[in-house]
C-alpha cells in the first residue's frame, strides 16, 4: 500500500516547498491553484487550509500538519533545575468573580488605591507585583481575566504557583468562581480560598465552604479536606495575615526553587510604547538574576537592559527569581507570553532575533494569495462560514490578549475566525477599508473612535465595536458569530403508534388507523415510519380522527384514524410503528 506522506506546515508554506514535499512539480500545483481561483507564483505563500484543499483537490496521498513556528522558533532551550537551586518567593494570582474583592484585596496588600482608576471594575492588563511579609517575598500576579491568562497557558507558560481564589461571602460562588478553579487545576496550581467580605452584614462563611465543598470539590481544611479556606475582609485587613501566611506555608510544602547562576529566563508579562523612554517591557524573572546591561532577547524582539525598576518605579540593579521588573531598552517591543532569554553579547542577541523573526514571519505570512475571495471560496465549499476581525489595542498586551482569547473561541469548525488586521493605537482610515466586506467587525480594546473615522465607517457599512472590558468584546464576538452557525434542528419525542389497519394509499395520502402506545399524536406533527428496527420513511401527520370525529390530539391508549401526507409513495403496512416527533429551530448558542 501506498504510504501516507506527512508534510508539516510551519504556519503557511511557499508554492515551491508544497511541490517539492508532495513530490509533484510546480506547474501542476499552480494549475491546481488556478483552478481554484488563485493566480500564485512559485515563491508565494498559502495557507495551511488552502494547501489541505488543493492537497485534497488534488488526491494525493498526504496529511498536513500544523505546526506553529513557535515550536521552531524557540532558540534558547528552557532551563532544567540543577541541585545548585535556592528558594524562590512564590508566584501568586488573585482570582474569582467580578466584584468579590480582587482589586481590593491585591490593594490593600500593596497599601496603594488603585480600584478607582480601573474600566469597569475588571483588570485589564496583567501587572505584577512584590510584597514582603515576615520578611519574605511574594510576588502577586493581577491578572487581565480567565481568557487570558488561558491565552498565556497557551504559550506554554506557567505562570502561577498559587491562586488565591477570593469568592465573596455574601454572594457565593459564581461562574466565574468555577472557571478560576477550572484555570487553577488545569495550571497545576495550589488553590487557597480567600472568603471575602466578612465584615458585611450578608456574609456566611460556612454557606461559602458547603457551596466550595459539595459543588466544586474543594473541601476545607477545617472539615477535614485539603484546601486552605481564610475569611478576610479586604477593606478592613482582617485575616489578611493569616491568608500570607498560608501563602508561605503552601509555597514551603511546594519547595519551590530556582537556579541563580545562570544567565537569566522568564516570561514578558506586558509591553507598550512610552513617548521618549521606547519600548517598556514588564517581565518577570524565573530563573537566573538580570541585570542592567544584560543582553535580552524574546521572540524577535531584543535589546539591552537600558533601565530595570521594581513595580513602584523605584531603581533595581539585580532581580532573581520570581521578581517582576519593568525595563526599557528593547529595540521593538516583545510580545505578552514569550520567553526572554539573557545571552552573552549583542551579536548573539541579534542573531538569534533575526532566526525567530524568519520563523514567525512563516507563520504570521499567510496567505499573499488568500483575498477575501478565497475565503470566501474555501468557505463555501465547506459551508464554513468566516468571520473577520480586526483589533486595535491600547498596548501590545491587551492585543495579545484579545487576539488570543478570540482564537479560543470554540465554535466546533463551524465558524472560521480571520484576523485580518491588528495593531496598537486608536482606529485608523486604514483599519475601516481593511474591514470593507461581509461579516467583518473592527475591535477597538481602550481605544478611540474619532467622529471622522465614526463617519467614514458608517459610510462604508463598517461595524465598529468599543470595549473597555475583555468579557464584553468576547461575548459580542460569540453574538456575531452564533450568528454564523448553522441552526440547530431540535427535535422532540412526543408519542407512538402501532399501524392496526392501512384503509387507503393514494399517490400524496394514507389513510390509516392504529392505537396510541405511547404520548399523544397531533395533526402538523412528523411521523417516522419504523417497520422493525428500520427506520423505512418519514410522513406528516395532516390530520387526527377520533370516534370518527377530528381531533386535536389522541393520547396513550386511544385507538385514532390518521391522514398521513408523503412526498413520495409508501406503502403502510399492519404492524409499522410510528413515532411522532416535533421539530423547531434553534440558534446554536457558543
Ligand atoms: P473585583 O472586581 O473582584 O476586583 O472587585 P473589587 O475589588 O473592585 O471590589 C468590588 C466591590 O466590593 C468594591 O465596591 C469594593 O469596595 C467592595 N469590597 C471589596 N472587598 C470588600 C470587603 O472585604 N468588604 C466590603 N464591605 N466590601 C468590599
């Protein structure tokens, strides 16, 4: 038998590569394109879709395989622990549900005010900060909302040690509550529960521990199971210490560690321009201590450590493990989720940038030959509906974060999501013509929409959307795509009957007559027509007779006569079941 070929695709892949990995020349691969609808030339990109297509198109034995150029793209292996490794502070995320106190209790460690500042009560960016208590470290994630942080998983780092999981004693658990927990558990990380607001009036600890316990699985300690439960009040800063201390005492069972002497590793949690300071990128140390000076380079972005401060801005000359910093000196901006690496000199900082940058480019470079129209194309042919967006961003971290959290929208192959076009700064001319065409909604995350923009949109039939909270732009994002789904047939039991006499067959009709084993039968209801186990034909119930009058309905034990409307002839015989059902359509719900 003929071996299956498996190519892999790195993100896209040239005319001239597919040919060659599928052992067929050129010229039949560009006729096969033509065919298709695409004018390409031997060194031009298409897609993964395109080429699994024209692949199939054109029956050859192959499987493509997607691969993200990341998996090339990583230059410098991840550090292994050796038995050298020290201590480390732990790295803990404050989750929970809208309004339970996040804010506020990551504030009131930190002793600063920061809940006025922030849109809609959700943070937005991930921040991170450092706090001592007994003279230990502990570094605190504030964290942009599940999706995310499930983006960030998704770039393979794990971030957290701990999540404090803050659930409000007067309101209980919430979806978002179990969605934490779901994050916590999948990430591998300790959950200490903090019941928030005990100070108000409503709170009930204990209906917060039975809810947590019999829904969620997480017992307390205090009844035996094994989570860590503190009530505290965020406002007041009761149980606060006592929740550190559990922090401290889960991090030592965890023994978590870190190697010092070597060149430092750890993760670009968030980046943006600063008028007249460059590019601003807050990472957080995992490994190795950084220094001023140190050469850094994450994904294709490098540069060398020009300034490093602390959360609060104030001056740091070294940062090891599990310490935030914000530096400047990257000659572009890295992206939210990469890894930084230290290496030892600007040569090989810039080598190994210019490498990364050839493999994302493979990635990021579908489709020159992918217009609209082929999209459009390939949808049709596999009644996949597309929709496109296009994001523009405050800062490159948000950008990341939408862009990722969208792309985790499930909708089953039913709904193909193209990101036409990104970018950070408020919406441009150019973002409007970009976004010219069916289903096509333009994301704007904090940013602006000047009137004259707002005009050339409307002019142009462009939907824009503004959002200052990720879970809104991600809900309008499902609505405009539920839209795109193919409706739901639902369709429902409601009785049986067992055929006792068939008194007429007629081209379109059947007159027939049986007993009712099951339900009711009612005229506009469809009957399946079983004769055995074999489902032979599908009629309409098109009216009910009943002691020789016509009925609405005859229920279980009733013996009825039935007009039965078909498309095409069937034969009723003695002994055929019917089932009635009922169908209605539904919108698919993501
Ligand atoms: P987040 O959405 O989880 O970050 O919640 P916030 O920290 O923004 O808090 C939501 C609201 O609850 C704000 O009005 C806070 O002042 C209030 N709040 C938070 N913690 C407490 C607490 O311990 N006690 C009381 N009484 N109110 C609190």
């Amino acid at each position: 038998m003929e071996e299956e070929k498996i190519v892999q695709v790195f993100g896209s892949i040239t005319v001239d590569e597919l040919a060659a990995a599928l052992n067929i020349s050129v010229t039949t691969l560009i006729g096969e394109l033509f065919k298709n609808g695409i004018a390409a030339t031997i060194n031009q990109r298409i897609d993964f879709e395109t080429a699994t297509i024209i692949v199939e198109e054109l029956g050859i034995k192959a499987k493509l395989e997607k691969k993200l150029a990341a998996e090339k793209s990583v230059l410098v292996e991840k550090h292994q622990l050796s038995d050298a490794a020290v201590a480390r502070p732990p790295i803990v995320a404050i989750m929970g549900h809208v309004d339970h106190g996040k804010t506020t209790l990551l504030d009131t460690l930190l002793h600063k005010k920061t809940v006025e500042t922030e849109a809609g009560g959700i943070t937005q960016h991930i921040s991170a900060y450092q706090i001592r208590h007994n003279d230990r470290p502990i570094t605190f994630l504030d964290t942009p909302g599940h999706e995310a942080f499930a983006a960030l998983r998704q770039h393979s780092a794990t971030l957290t040690d701990i999540v404090v999981l803050v659930v409000a004693a007067d309101d209980g658990v919430k979806p978002q509550t179990a969605e934490a927990i779901k994050f916590a558990q999948s990430a591998n990380a300790d959950i200490i529960v903090a019941i928030n607001k005990i100070d108000k009036e409503a709170a009930d600890v204990n209906r917060v521990m039975a809810q947590l316990a019999t829904d969620q699985g997480l017992n307390p300690e205090e009844w035996g199971g094994k989570t860590i439960m503190v009530p505290v009040s965020a406002k007041t800063g009761e149980g606060l210490d006592k929740l550190l201390d559990m922090i401290f005492l889960t991090a030592d069972i965890d023994d978590l560690r870190a190697d010092v002497d070597i060149p430092a590793e750890g993760l670009v949690i968030e980046s943006h321009m600063e008028i007249g300071k460059g590019s601003i990128a807050n990472l957080l140390v995992e490994q190795g201590n950084l220094k001023q000076g140190d050469y850094v380079i994450a994904g294709k972005a490098y540069g060398k450590v020009r300034t490093m401060a602390n959360y609060k801005g104030e001056v740091m000359q070294l940062a090891g493990p599990s310490t935030p910093v914000t530096i400047t000196g990257f000659k572009e901006l890295p992206n939210f989720g990469d890894r930084f690496n230290v290496v030892k000199n600007e040569k090989t900082a810039k080598k190994l940038a210019e490498q990364a940058a050839i493999a994302i480019e493979k990635e990021m470079a579908i489709t020159n030959v992918t217009g609209s129209d082929m999209l459009k194309m390939i949808s049709e042919k596999h009644d996949v509906k597309d929709f496109n967006v296009v994001v523009k961003t405050d800062v490159l971290g948000s950008l990341t974060s939408v862009v990722d959290s969208l792309r985790l929208i499930d909708t089953k192959g039913e709904v193909n999501l193209h990101v036409i076009g990104t970018g950070v700064g408020n919406i441009t001319e150019n973002d409007i013509r970009l976004a010219a065409g069916e289903n096509t909604v333009v994301y704007g995350f904090n940013v602006e929409l000047t009137p004259s923009i707002k005009r050339l949109a409307t002019r142009h039939d462009v939907e824009v959307n503004l959002f200052k909270v990720i879970y809104e732009l991600l809900d309008d994002a499902k609505a405009h795509m539920e839209q795109l789904m193919a409706p739901e047939v639902i369709e429902t039991e409601i009785g049986e009957l067992a055929v006792k006499g068939v008194f007429r067959t007629i081209k379109e009709e059947i007159i027939a007559g049986g007993e009712v084993t099951k339900g009711k039968v009612s005229p506009g209801v469809v009957a399946k027509v079983f004769r055995k186990k074999d489902e032979i034909a599908e009629v309409e119930v098109s009216s009910v007779q009943h002691e020789k009058q016509q009925v609405q309905s005859a229920v279980e034990g009733e013996t009825c006569g039935l007009a039965l409307k078909t498309k095409k002839k069937v034969i009723l015989e003695i002994g055929d079941r019917l089932v009635f059902v009922t169908r209605e359509i539904k919108q698919k719900k993501l």
